[in-house]
DNA sequence: AGCGTGATCTTT
DNA sequence: AAGATCACGCTG
C-alpha cells in the first residue's frame, strides 16, 4: 500500500483525527527492524479553542512543534514516565496535532514484546504512553516527519461512519465538553477508558 | 483507589 | 524560587 503524502495531512485536526483511523504507522529501526500498527484510536488538541491543547495560549518552547508542517511528529514526555506521540495537522503556524492514543499491532510484535515486558497482545499498545514504549519512541523523534524511511504511514481503505465511534477525550480537566476523540468501535486495542 | 516521576508552566 | 499540573500505567 502506497504512503500518505504531505497533503494528507494539511486537514483540520478533528478531520485528521478521523481519517487517520485504520491507517498502519510505520517505523524502521536500524537492523532492518519493522515496527508496524494499525491505527485505532486517536484525539484531537487544536488552536487557540481548546485549554487542553498545549498551544492554546500561543507558542511555546515546549509545544513549538506543534506550528509546523503538517507529518511532523510532536512528541512529548508526561507524568514523569510517558511519552506522547502526535501528528501535526493543519497548515504550517496553525497549531493543531493528533494524538495518537492506541494501535493493533500488525509487524515487530516480538520486539513490542520485549519494550512492554508483557505477551498480551491487547496490551501492547492500547495507551497513548504504551505504545511510544512499544515503537521506542521518545523525544529524539520529536520534530521529525513522516516522510523518509524510518517513520512513514500507509494509506488503508477509509472506514465507514458505522464504525468510528466518538467520545469525550481521556485524562483532560479543560474543554471536557469536546467530543474530539475518534476509535474504531469494538476493536480489542482502543484504550480502556480512565476515570470513570 | 493511589502513587511514582520529572518536565513545563504559573505564580510569588 | 517554589508550587501546581499533567493528553498515563501499574499495582492493589
């Protein structure tokens, strides 16, 4: 399957946080090391709107990122332990980002394995700070793109409306109100909702 | 239900 | 300089 290029991901942020659903990133690590997931979960942090959205009060050191080209990866790290792996949409000084909350693992599980320390499949990158474990994502990936040969997306068929579901996005005390999270109902590897 | 863990941001 | 917050995961 063909890669998405750069103008798929010049989209509104909530209109990215959709068509992302269903799609397989791709990282490659050296020793021809080919790290592989589906995409099934995703959440929606835009412009100056949303007090969740860590640009919302102009730019940051922390979130300049998040102003740049569409396909660039904004990574962070979070409660001391987590990394967080976004995608940038938008055009290039509007501020908005995926995040990327869950994938099903499709290649390099046996690597997933060894990150996580666990064989449950369903567990290996159900979570937003477990699936950065799982791919060895950290802030070194932060800024880099999805164009060249370590991280890449593959496009896959688009979903139907029947199968997305939409929530509330998870772990979030500002703008709770915004139904800005997207899953694929009934899949094993969206995350288990915290807090409830 | 509680806590670890550290960067970032706000307030003093 | 100090304090609060945090787009979480694990244990119990």
């Amino acid at each position: 399957m063909e890669r998405l290029e750069p103008q798929f991901y010049e989209l509104p942020t909530l209109e990215l946080t959709e068509k992302l659903l269903g799609k397989i990133f791709v990282r490659v690590l050296p020793g021809n090391i080919h790290l592989r997931g589906r995409i099934v979960e995703t959440e929606a942090y835009s412009g100056t709107g949303d007090e969740a959205c860590h640009a919302w009060r102009g730019q940051t050191a922390r979130n300049r990122i998040m102003f740049q080209r569409p396909g660039t990866l904004y990574v962070y790290f979070t409660y001391g332990n987590h990394y967080m792996l976004n995608i940038v949409s938008e055009p290039e000084n509007t501020a908005g980002a995926v995040l990327i909350r869950a994938m099903e693992p499709v290649e390099g599980e046996l690597f997933m394995q060894e990150q996580r320390g666990t064989g449950i499949i369903t567990s290996l990158m159900s979570g937003p700070g477990k699936l950065t474990r799982a791919l060895a994502i950290d802030s070194r990936s932060n800024g880099k793109n999805l164009f060249n040969e370590e991280f890449y997306v593959e496009n896959a068929p688009s979903l139907t409306e029947n199968q997305i579901g939409t929530s509330t996005r998870v772990g979030i005390s500002k703008s709770r109100e915004l139904l800005w999270r997207k899953f694929i109902i009934n899949n094993p590897h969206v995350s288990k909702v915290r807090g409830v």
